[in-house]
C-alpha cells in the first residue's frame, strides 16, 4: 500500500466494542470456548447482536484451535466473510478487518482469539531447523542476544532494561485483570531476579497465560450510532523482515522496523509528538526498547537512558502499555493492548487512566524477527 492509499484508510473504520476474559489459568474451557466467552462481552459492549456480525476473524493458537469456522459453529454464526490468521496479534487482524471492510466484503467484523497454553502447559520451547543448534528454544535466547548488541555498541544496561519490566508491573498493580496485580516491582528486585538467558532477568520474558479478547470493527458511518464513543482508526502500516532470520544484516535489532515508521506517521496525518499512550506487544523487554527507537520516539541508540525517571510510567510523558502488557498483565500475542488502548481513549480505565484522557494511541506489534505492523487510533 503507498503512502496516497493509506491515507484513504484514515477515519474510514472504528472499533466499537472490545471484551476480554478472566487472564492466568482457566483450566475448564479450551481455547475456541475461551475467545467465544470474548466474543460476547465485545458484543455486550457494543450494544450488537451475534445477528449483526457478518465478518469474523481468528487467529491461529496452539493445538489447532482457533480457526474461523470451529469458532463460527460454536457461535451458530455463517458469516459472510471469514478468515484465520496463523499469527494475528491484534495488529494484523485489525489491518485485515479494515481491509475487509473496505472492499466491501463485510459490514461488521468482529476480531477474536483464545487460548489456554497455560493449562496445556504450553512452554513455547520448540526449536527451528536454522536456530535450534544455537540453543534458541524460546523467543528468550535470540532476545537475549539482541540486547547484548544493544549493550555493547550503545553501553545500554541491565538497571535501565529493568525500567521498562518496573513500570509495567507499576500498571498491572492498578489493573484488577492482570495476572500480576497486587505483586510490586522494585529495580532492586528486578536487579536480584535470576537469569533466564543472560543479560535478561526473570522479569524479561512474558507471562504464558490462559486468555481471550475480542473487538469489533466496522465503517466510520455504522460507528455514529453504536452503543459506545467509536475509537477511529486514523493509520496502518506494516513491513516484513521476512528474509529467514540472520539473512537481514544486523537482524538481532530488527531494523526494518523502522519502515513502519516511514508509512504509520504519514498515513496518520500525526507525529511521535502527538501520540499520548503508547502500546508495544512485549514477549521480552527488549522489543519495546527496540521499538521505542525504531518509532522516533527517541534516537538509535538512546532507549535506555530516554526510559528513566518514570517517562513511559502513568504520569508520564509517554506512558507505555498501561495495562502491565505481555510481562505483566497476560501473554496473549498482544492481543490485550488494542482494547487497553481503546478504554484508555473512551476514558474507562479507573485507577490506570491517562489523565488527561488521551486523544491518540499507537500500537506497535512484530511477529518475532520476520515482520511488523503498527495501528495509530483516536476518539
């Protein structure tokens, strides 16, 4: 998509409802019964019926649940438009809603995902046939190695990572829904935590966690007379890393990320200076310090001293992921911050609320080390 035809996205869709469960473990419903329990609190928000939902999209979770036409039958719903996305981290799924909409191939689409890789004991420990001989199992060890770059071309250290696994967990303590509410944080505790894949800490490395979360999407025009105030979709972009991991040079820091940025700000009509809560999807820590300066939010290099002092806290000058994100809240794919943010915009935040009440969220998400997008929405 050009940068003319992004424009032509701006305000043209909104989201107009959003639900998410209970986080942490639910042992009694699998994954398709979990994000059909979201669906319907996105439609109670909404003030819609299952009748007016004539596009559905899922995503992929693990043990092959969420596929668009299991969670359809459990809905009783025959959609006009359905899709599953093998990684949808809300980003993506929003992206092709709008699309969807767009084109004309539904009115009303919700988004959905659930699962229970908690219960399942789910430990993300399967290895690729091009990393696995280098010990990474788990997204930890080629995150641990993008930061030990990140520590020896920029100095960046431990004690300043550990800013961004504080102030989540600062935000989670306000949010009755994260799993690790009422569980404080200190940099002295985040310092004497142990070592997962050094140099990150326990803290580092996400929740894995039983969940669901929804939201629905339809035109600017249908969003006038919804149950709650729309939050519009001002610009989308995305760019794929999608050459097979060290293919990219310097691909521990993923900087074709920064091509997203090149298209989301001029397709938004808007600047980093503009943005008043930002979210970033945070399996580890060191994707948000990446994605802080690949954004613009800061110069290359200079994350870890810009994230001091309490800069991305509540009270802030730009908080980040005010719901304890994936390291505190629930490791959902990411799925948790586009509703955080839309709550933030209508003002429904209690404790956690942005005050003043936020005009303008960015959501930054990637999947791994092969491609990332970005939302920017307003109220």
């Amino acid at each position: 998509m050009g940068l003319e035809e992004a424009k032509r996205v701006r305000d043209k869709v909104a989201i107009v409802g959003v639900g998410t469960t209970r986080q942490g473990t639910i042992p009694d419903k699998d994954g398709n019964e979990i994000a059909v329990d979201a669906f319907k609190l996105a439609l109670d928000d909404a003030g819609l019926k299952k009748e007016d939902i004539d596009g559905l999209i899922t995503c992929k979770s693990f043990g092959g649940l969420g596929i668009d036409t299991q969670i359809a039958h459990l809905l009783g719903m025959n959609p006009r438009y359905s899709a599953t996305l093998d990684y949808g981290t809300c980003n993506f799924s929003l992206h092709l809603a709008t699309s969807v909409i767009m084109a004309g191939l539904a009115d009303v689409v919700a988004c959905v995902y659930g699962t229970n890789q908690r219960s399942n004991r789910n430990r993300f420990a399967g290895g690729r046939e091009d990393s696995a001989a280098y010990g990474f199992f788990n997204i930890a060890g080629p995150a641990a190695m993008a930061f030990r770059r990140h520590m020896e071309v920029y100095g960046t250290t431990q004690q300043q990572l550990g800013a961004i696994a504080v102030a989540q967990r600062k935000h989670a303590n306000l949010n009755p829904n994260a799993v690790m509410t009422g569980r404080p944080l200190s940099i002295e505790d985040y310092m004497a935590s142990r070592y997962i894949v050094w140099p990150l800490h326990l803290y580092d490395i996400c929740l894995i966690t039983d969940g669901g979360s929804c939201f629905i999407v339809t035109s600017a025009e249908r969003a006038k007379s919804m149950k709650k105030q729309p939050v519009y979709l001002m610009g989308m972009a995305e760019n794929s890393g999608g050459l097979r991991d060290m293919q990219n040079p310097d691909n521990l820091m993923r900087p074709w990320i920064k091509e997203v940025a090149k298209q989301i700000y001029p397709a938004a009509g808007v600047t980093q200076k503009d943005i008043d809560a930002l979210y970033i999807q945070d399996p580890t820590s060191i994707w948000p310090l990446q994605m802080i300066e690949w954004y613009g939010f800061c110069g290359e290099g200079e994350a870890g001293s810009f994230i001091q002092n309490g800069r991305i806290e509540l009270g802030g000058e730009l908080p980040l992921n005010t719901n304890g994100g994936q390291l505190s809240e629930s490791y959902l794919w990411g799925w948790l911050h586009i509703p955080e943010a839309v709550r933030q915009l209508r003002g429904e935040c209690g404790p956690r609320q942005i005050n003043p009440r936020p005009e303008i969220a960015q959501y930054c998400s990637t999947m791994g080390f092969s491609k990332a997008a970005s939302s920017i929405l307003r109220r």
